[in-house]
C-alpha cells in the first residue's frame, strides 16, 4: 500500500505498516473502504493503492470508464448472506 498509506493507529495489535484486508464479500453493506475506513468510496480505495496494490490501480485506472462501472456493479453486488433469525 505504500509509505502514504501506512495505518494512522494500531488495529488488534497489527503493527503500523501491517494491514487488517477485509473480505470483499460484504463490500456493499461495508463503506468506508481500505485498512483504516480513510476511503469514502470504492474509486477512493482503489486509487490509494500504492506499492504492492500500484499494479491494480493502474490496470483499474487503464479500463474504459464503462468498464470500470461495471466491476463497480460487480464489487458492489458482493453481499453477505442474510442472517437466519429465530424469533
């Protein structure tokens, strides 16, 4: 993620240039994004990116606009399962 992204606190004891990457499963119910919740939307996380994600966010950053839309539908669309209630 690179020196610009490094955790602003520590995590579950995660040292600061460690990161916690959540599940994308959920990602739609899960905003704010990236390791620290700094990113408002998924364009956001994706253009922080920075070291090790550079290679992601350029092939991101390459897509025709309405390909981007749609890994934006798609990355969206990944919802967790509904939880069974038993009343």
């Amino acid at each position: 993620m690179g020196k610009a992204n490094a955790a602003r606190h520590v995590q579950r004891s995660v040292a600061l240039q460690e990161y916690l990457t959540p599940r994308l499963w959920g990602m739609a119910e899960s905003a704010p994004y990236l390791h620290d919740g700094r990113a408002p939307s998924i364009d956001y996380a994706i253009a922080g990116h920075d070291g090790e994600g550079a290679a992601a966010r350029a092939a991101f950053q390459a897509l025709p606009w309405n390909d981007r839309g749609y890994l934006r539908v798609y990355l969206m669309s990944l919802r967790r399962a509904p939880r069974v209630m038993v009343p």
